[in-house]
C-alpha cells in the first residue's frame, strides 16, 4: 500500500501553476504567497526578505558578482556568495543595474557595519530561496 503511492506521488507532474508562484516568489520577494492569497506569509517571509537586503545595502554591505579583477580561484571563491546574493531575485538585480553594493573600495570595508551588511545580503537571498520553495510546494499541494 505504502509503495503502491510512492509511485503515484513520484509519477505526478508538478503543475505549471507552480513553478510560476516559484518562479514570482524568486523574482518579487513574496509575490509567490501573495498571489496565491496567503497574506500573512507574504508579509512575513517577503518583509523579512526586504528588510534584510535594505539593512544590508544601508550597513554598507558588499554583494558578489561574476565580473570584476578576480582571477583563478579567487573568482571561484565569489561564485557561491553571488548565487546567494542572487537569490535576492530582482532586489539583486536592480541594485546590479544601478551599481548599489557592488563597490569594491577600501572606504566602505573599512565602516564597522560592512562585515554585518555583507552578511544581511547573503542572509536575504538564501531566505528568499526558502521562500520560493515555499510558495512552489504550497501551489504544488506538497503543503497547506
């Protein structure tokens, strides 16, 4: 009985629907659960998503990118910290576009917060991935 819906759940595709909340979870932090109506978890994961990122911009925080005078394993090293800063979705991306947090000069390494916002950046990112899944396994039906 157990195996016979193993198999069934395993052989079920996961809906189109779903990877759209997954897919606006991760460009709009919270867009996921808002548009599928679960206010309170928008306001919660998606506030704690923004806060998070406009803390860390705020503190003088440093985000990863691919480009840059990194070379070897140098660059490798700044690869995991900008997939998590990616993960900020479109907050990553516009601050890219408009050059926020990117700057690599000794003045904004050396303010006492910078280590804090370095850390609130990655922190947004890696919870909005949680958040995306989130929303993906609720509009799947894998949770209420």
């Amino acid at each position: 009985m157990q195996k016979e819906k193993l198999k069934e759940s395993v052989q079920t595709e996961t809906p189109t629907r779903a990877w759209a909340m997954g897919a606006a979870g991760w460009l709009l932090p919270g867009a996921g659960h808002l548009l599928q109506g679960h206010w309170v978890r928008a306001l919660i994961l998606g506030g704690a998503v923004w806060i998070c990122f406009v803390s860390g911009l705020m503190m003088g925080g440093h985000m990863f990118s691919m480009g840059g005078d990194a070379e070897g394993l140098s660059a490798l090293l700044q690869v995991p910290p900008m997939i998590a800063n990616l993960g900020s979705g479109l907050l990553y991306l516009v601050s890219w576009f408009f050059g926020l947090g990117f700057a690599d000069d000794p003045q904004s390494a050396a303010r006492a917060t910078y280590e804090y916002g370095t850390t609130f950046l990655l922190i947004a990112g890696l919870l909005n991935y949680l958040s995306m899944l989130d929303a993906f396994d609720i509009s799947a039906g894998r949770k209420s």
